[in-house]
C-alpha cells in the first residue's frame, strides 16, 4: 500500500530525466512544513543547487568516474528539484514550473495527504 501512495504523491513529476520535472526554486512555499524541514532545504539547494544538483553532479563525474551512481544523474529526474517535499505525509505545498508549456501546468498547489489517496 505504501507503494501506492507513494506513487501518487508524486504526481506532476516525470520518472525519467526531462524539462516537466523542473521547477522555480523561488516559488517554491512548503506552507506548513517542519521548522527542521525548512531549515534543511536552503541547504539541499547550497549542496545540490537548483534542480537537485544534475549539472553539479555531472562535473563531478567528469573527474571522478568511481561516483557514477543512479543519484548523481538525478536533477531533473522525479521530484528531485523539490527535494522530499512530495514525501511528506502531511506537507501542504507550492511551486511553479519553469517550462508550463510543457508541464501542462503554471502554479502548482499540493496537499500530500490527499494527493497520496488512491481514487
């Protein structure tokens, strides 16, 4: 069941490395979310900058063959632009996308808890 709910709370999101899954970091608003979540994303975006890290990650990989992982390639894949958001239970959140012409949708408003019900 897990699965399942899983695989709708990250809906919106392409399974695949693709311009549907980026997103406008700045318009990016966890409405209620842990104070320890807020405090750790600014620090996903430092590390992995915007979009999880793929152009980060790919120069890394460049030097260093050794860390080629199905992770390193992973910023436009899934939900990897806002981080865990869609894997918080209760997270009621925002975002907009950078390419809505593609994404099909402007400004996004998620409720995880409803998303993750299976209709």
């Amino acid at each position: 069941m897990a699965a399942v709910a899983d695989t709708f709370a990250h809906f919106g999101f392409s399974g695949v490395s693709s311009r549907v899954n980026r997103v406008q970091i700045s318009t990016l608003k966890p409405d209620n979310a842990d104070p320890l979540l807020l405090e750790w994303l600014p620090t996903f975006f430092k590390k992995y900058s915007k979009q999880g890290g793929l152009l980060k990650n790919f120069r890394s990989l460049t030097t260093d063959l050794a860390s080629i992982t199905g992770g390193a390639l992973s910023g436009a894949l899934g939900h990897g632009a806002v981080a865990t958001l869609p894997d918080q239970p209760y997270l009621e959140w925002e975002y907009a996308y950078e390419a809505p012409e593609v994404a099909g949708a402007t400004t996004v408003h998620r409720e995880n808890q409803k998303d993750s019900r299976a209709t």
